[in-house]
C-alpha cells in the first residue's frame, strides 16, 4: 500500500509552516510542501504484516540510513496521528529484519529479488542490494526507534526482533574494534576506486584505538583509514539511547555491560586517536584515523560528518574543539568545501568538483544557533533548487542548473527539518 494522498495531520501541518513563512518567505513554503508531500507520496511503501519499505529516491533499494532520515521529520506529527506513528514503526521492523539478515549491509531490496550489486566480491544474499559496511547504518535505525518512543511514546518497536538486532549490532561493533579478525571483506570492480575496498577487500591498515572499524562512509564511499570519527561519534549516542531502552522499557539489563564497555572504549578512542591540528595549530577533530598516525582533515556533506556533531547529541554546539573543527571545515582547508557564485558549502568525493550538497547546507544551518545564518542558508537552497521545487543530491556552485540527482529524498526531507528548526520545531530526543 502507498500513499495516495497528504494524510490530513500531515497537510495541516504543511499548512501551519506556510503559515509561518508568510509572504517574507513564501518560497520557503512552496518548497517545504513539495519536499514534505513528496516523501510520503513517491517513496513509502506498507505492508499487511505492518512493516514499511521506504525508496531512496531514484534508485530503487531501501538504505539504512537514508530512510530514516527521510522519515524523521514526521515525527513531531505522530504522536497526534496513530497511522502515521504505525507507518514509522514499521519502518524500524523493517530496517531490523534487514539488520537480521545482515548487519554488514547498507542497502536491501524490497524482496528477495537478487536486484542490486549481485557481482560484489563479499556475502551477498537475494535481499542484498549493496553490502557496503558502514557503521552509521547500523546506528540510525536505533536512533529511529529511539526517536519513535521519545515522541509517540511507543514501545512496541522494541520486539524480539529489535533485541536480536541489537545483540548483532553489538557483536559486529566488537568485532571491529580488532578489525583484522574480522570476517568482512568487499571488493568491486568497476573504475571508482572509491567502491572498493584495498588490499583484497580487508581496506587500509590500523591499529587498535577502542574505535570501532568503518569499511566506507556515509557516501558510500570508501574510507581512506578506517576508523571514521563522526560514525564513532554517533554510536556513542546510540549507546546512551540502547541504555534507556533496555533499562527503562525493557527492564533488561543483560546487553547493558557490554553497552556501557563499548561506548567507554569508543569515546575514549576519539578523544584519545581522534583528534589532529589544522594548520592554526589549533585542536580538531578528524574526519578519519587509523591509529598509526595518519588522520584526514576534512568533512564529508553525507550525515554523520563532523559538522553534525552537536546534532548527532555527541557534544554541545559551543565546545571549544568542536568550534575550532567547524571553522576548518568551512574553508579551503577542507578540500571538499567549495565557493562560487551561486553557493558556498560542503560537497563530497562522491560528486563532481565544485559540486555542494544540499545536505550538508541544511546540516549548517541546523547546527548554528545564528537564526540569520539559518535565514541565509535556507535562502540560498530555495534559490538553487533549478526550479524544481525539490532538493538535489548536490549541484554546482557556478551554475545550479548542473545537478545530480532529480530524485533524493534524504536531501529534501533535510530541508524540511531545517526550515521546521528555523521556526523551533524539533523532534524530541
């Protein structure tokens, strides 16, 4: 089943922000609803056992971590509207049968068609559409059940199926704290070297730091040292979230030690590994390590990423070292952060030179307390939308009617969550 209208929480809702934006910013609006109906409308499927399926966009595999991004907007929605709260908890029994199936996947099928990158050197399955191990994939789901319970009050999205999920996670982000005893390899052979993995699938070299191991980022591409700081960052804060569900919902305390004894060992390897000096000489936090003493300077537009630290709830939006790492990443110090005449912002290994992600422009915006900042950079992605109405996956700075994408839902559903900060509507977490 699909949607084949606006549900009437969701329409009044779109209703309340054009409301807001008034005339001064009517064009946010026209963009907010287009972006807002458009999720629901074109990527959301449910199903009679209750489970929800949710499209990327233009390629047709559900990742991890983009649906709930696309879908975390409406949760300030559904705690007033049942249905909509069932489509969401759908959505985390689904992104947890998956992660039953296989915790090192980043992207599954709808069914077990043998769709997607069936041709990969590593263990593929029908349901497999990318096996790309990234640790943040492993992350949002539990943030999205997390979130659900926060805001609806729901906990029946904490089922066996949940706790089985989690004991995997668990098992997976200790097996790669000591990544050479790991079982995971990936090899593709196409001509993006970032789609692979070097040295016959195993990736770089490291050496244990208490971080756990990263195959590729966010992009999906591949890391160049593989611990990836922002990815650590995040399942810092889904210890604490796994913690409060199992204390307070489940009242289970069996998982809590190990828990308690990841999250120390990760945090203390980011404090201990994960920092570096940009060229201030100043305190910052790397983009990646890998525990021998090389570290990359720069932030990637896919979330996590540095930048999104303080939205991810790993530190406070004014720490100092936190401060002095955003101010690097917003200069030419970061090499994937570009300026021209249309736009200036962050882009990605993925894209073209010179290409900026909406994604990361709204990740800015959420992520400063400078209301006219967050005016500027909303203006800026109405006015780079090439007439659209929607978000792109990134497009050029000099001339925005070069794009990539003409369907990514994470990017407009990004938007959408920034345009709802400006007016100080959160999802509560």
């Amino acid at each position: 089943m699909t949607y084949k209208k606006i549900p009437i929480s969701v329409q009044q809702f779109m209703e309340k922000i054009t409301s807001l934006c008034g005339s001064e910013h009517l064009h946010w609006a026209e963009n907010f609803n287009a972006a807002f109906a458009n999720t629901l409308l074109t990527t959301v499927k449910r199903y009679d056992d209750g489970t929800t399926f949710i499209l990327t966009g233009d390629i047709p595999a559900m990742w991890l971590r983009d649906s709930t991004a696309q879908i975390r907007p409406y949760l300030v929605i559904a705690k007033k509207d049942h249905d909509l709260s069932d489509m969401i908890c759908g959505l985390v029994k689904k992104q947890f049968f998956y992660i039953n199936l296989d915790p090192y996947a980043n992207a599954f099928n709808e069914t077990a068609n043998n769709a997607g990158h069936q041709d990969d050197k590593t263990r593929m399955t029908p349901w497999t559409w990318e096996r790309k191990y990234e640790v943040d994939s492993l992350c949002y789901p539990i943030q999205l059940a997390y979130l659900l319970y926060k805001n609806t009050g729901r906990t029946d999205q904490f089922d066996e199926s949940f706790i089985s999920g989690i004991e995997k996670v668990l098992t997976v982000f200790e097996t790669e704290q000591d990544h050479q005893h790991s079982p995971y390899t990936f090899q593709r052979f196409d001509d993006r070297r970032e789609d692979t993995l070097v040295h016959h699938g195993q990736g770089s070299a490291v050496a244990r730091t208490g971080m756990t191991w990263s195959g590729f980022r966010p992009s999906d591409d591949a890391c160049h040292y593989g611990y990836l700081v922002p990815s650590n960052m995040f399942a810092v804060v889904i210890f604490d979230y796994l913690v409060e569900i199992f204390q307070n919902v489940l009242n289970d305390t069996t998982l809590i030690p190990r828990i308690l004894k990841l999250k120390e060992e990760i945090n203390e390897g980011i404090q201990k590994f994960g920092k570096t000096l940009n060229r201030k000489k100043e305190q910052i936090f790397a983009y990646e390590v890998d525990g021998l003493g090389n570290a990359a300077v720069m932030d990637d537009s896919n979330v996590p990423n540095l930048i999104s630290a303080p939205y991810l709830g790993y530190c406070a939006y004014d720490d100092e070292t936190y401060l002095h790492t955003r101010k690097t990443l917003l200069s030419s110090e970061n090499p994937y952060f570009y300026e021209g005449e249309f736009a200036r912002g962050i882009g990605s290994s993925h894209t073209p030179h010179n290409y900026v992600w909406p994604i990361a422009l709204a990740m800015e915006g959420l992520t400063t307390k400078n209301r006219a900042e967050k005016e500027q950079i909303l203006d800026q992605l109405v006015k780079t939308d090439a007439g659209t109405g929607l978000m792109h996956e990134s497009f050029n700075v000099n001339d925005p009617k070069e794009y990539t994408r003409e369907w990514f839902s994470w990017a407009n559903m990004m938007f959408c969550e920034l345009v709802m900060d400006y007016f100080e509507i959160r999802v509560i977490r």
